[in-house]
C-alpha cells in the first residue's frame, strides 16, 4: 500500500489497542501504543533509503529482506524497545504485541498488490503478489478517513474501527471474487494461458492485465468485466549468446530479472553502441512501459551505460542513460 494508507492504519490499530483492558487502564500504556502501531505501520517500508544508492539496489530489495519473517519480529522489537526506552514503566509485552501486530497487517496488505513482497524469506525468495488491491486504494484510505473522523468527534475508537475492519474484510473478499471471474474469463478467452498478472487501477471496475500464453504475451484491461487486448507480442525466450550472457551481469539488467516476472526483450544496434532493452509488461500505462531495464555495450563487449527504474518518455531515458543509473 502507499504510505499514507500505512500510517492511517497504524492510527486504526491504535484505536483498536482500546480494546484490550490493559490499555483501557493505563491512559500512558496508550499512548505509547499509539506511537508504536504508527511507526510499526511504516517501518518495513524504511528501506525506501535504498533508493539513495541507486535503482537497481531499491528495486531488488525494497520489500524484500525488509517485508520477510525475520523482519517484521525485527521491525516490532525495534520499534517497541525505542519507545518503551523513553517510557520505560509501561508493559513492555502489550506495547510489543500492538506493534509487532501492526508491523504484521503492513506486510499483509503488501501482498495483494500487483508489486508484493517477499514475505515468505528466508524460506522462499518468491514474490508473491495477488494483484486485486490497488496499491492507493480511494474505498480503503477513505473508509480509515471516516474512521479517524468519527473518533475526533467522540465515537468510541475500539468498536468504530471493529466495524470498520469487519466492512474491509468483506471488500477484500469482494475483490478477490472480482479478480477471480477476472482469470476465469481471460482463460476462456486465451485457452493456451500459462500465467495471468492483474493489477486493478484506481478505478473500481477497470483492470490491467498481463497474459503469458504458450507461445504469446498479451497486455490488455478488462472494464466491467470486458476482456480488452491492446497488445500482442511473441513469446521468445533469451538466447544463450554472449551479447545477453553478457547483459544479464549488469547490476541493473540483473534487478530487474529478479522482480518482473513477465517481460519481452529487444536488441537495438547503432553506430556506437549495441542496446538491449527488458520491458515489464504488467504496468502499460498511456501507451507506454514505463518499467524497464537498459544496457548498451559497445563493440569491444564492454558495458559502456545502463540504467533500470520507472521511465514514462525515452527523452528521458536517454538522460538517465547518459547521466549513470541515479534514482528517480
């Protein structure tokens, strides 16, 4: 989810926090709840410094180690015992469990989203993405909106937000119910479907769609339930010659294989330079794939640029090819 939906969740949680009769008798107990479900609702996304460094390290971490097992007993150990430093005579335990939960419900709402995680490390580096919630998602933000007015208005937080999470859960299901009539009809309508990446839009009854076929990709949307193709590219697999060999130890060209899971690829020769070109096919936005990985080699086999990020113009990878791989 976006940040904003994190943090709004983490004031949920701490109204949920309410509930436990611990908290109901120790006004201080609350509030330094409060402050760790908050944090704790953002911390696993702290590695966003990555970006920092430069693209190809943030896209091959970032909800990676961060969103894993480890992590998020790390992140609500972490983020307790800073809290319970500066206010040492409140239970450490019930201040843990509220943070550690909120730390948890992050990295579960990260996972059905088109992007994912890889929640499931250190004992599988598969990414695991559901595609049927929108990583900025207008019903879940506005319905937390709702809640945190209801709450400054004097609603009492623990039931208002029972009530809430119980509308949410229902949502999820419904949209798990969208997205499953969703595969159903593209298989009907591609017989030969191997895999399918959704990745609802903003809208509630627009959808992006990603088919591998056999021996095809296709890039489409289905609005109200309407299966649009909009392109169509062979399937061909990456030869085993030195020029990708070559490609494929770029650190940018490498990031990128270990995230997308559905792309094509091109070789573009100039006079200079010879280029080669990975393009994720889930994101089409406008006409355009913005999420990409570039290398250009030069005729001495040498790696003279890459670059690997979002990119909505090729002015401006272009740029970004020539200024060094320097994050967006």
């Amino acid at each position: 989810m976006d940040t904003g939906t994190h943090i709004v969740m983490g004031v949920a949680l701490g109204g949920l926090a309410t509930l436990d009769p611990a908290v109901q008798q120790d006004p201080l107990l609350f509030q330094a709840i409060f402050a760790g479900t908050v944090i704790g609702s953002h911390a696993p996304d702290f590695d966003t410094v990555l970006k920092l460094r430069d693209n190809a390290t943030y896209i091959r971490h970032h909800r990676g180690i961060s969103h894993s097992i480890p992590a998020v007993i790390f992140w609500g150990v972490l983020v307790s015992s800073i809290i319970h430093l500066l206010v040492p005579e409140v239970s450490f335990l019930h201040l843990w469990l509220w943070t550690f939960l909120a730390v948890m419900i992050h990295v579960f709402v990260d996972l059905f989203n088109a992007y994912g995680t890889q929640a499931m490390r250190p004992f599988s580096n598969k990414w695991i993405a559901f595609g049927f919630i929108n990583t900025f998602d207008p019903y879940i933000f506005g319905l937390h909106i709702i809640g945190i007015v209801a709450w400054i208005l004097g609603a009492n937080p623990g039931y208002t937000w029972f009530v809430i999470y119980g509308i949410l859960f229902l949502y999820y299901i419904k949209r798990y119910m969208d997205k499953r009539e969703i595969v159903q009809k593209i298989k009907q309508f591609i017989p030969n479907t191997e895999q399918i990446a959704t990745s609802p839009t903003i809208k509630h009854n627009e959808w992006r769609v990603a088919v591998t076929a056999t021996d095809m990709f296709y890039v489409g949307k289905v609005i109200d339930g309407h299966i649009e193709i909009i392109d169509e590219f062979k399937r061909i697999p990456l030869p085993d010659t030195p020029l990708l060999n070559l490609a494929k130890t770029d650190k940018n060209i490498s990031a990128f294989l270990s995230f997308s899971p559905v792309y094509r690829w091109e070789v573009n020769e100039t006079d200079e330079h010879t280029e080669v070109r990975f393009i994720d096919l889930r994101y089409r936005s406008k006409d355009y794939y913005p999420f990409v990985a570039v290398v250009q080699i030069n005729s001495n086999m040498e790696i003279i640029n890459s670059y690997t990020g979002w990119i909505f113009s090729e002015h401006k990878l272009k740029r970004k090819l020539y200024v060094g791989d320097s994050p967006l």
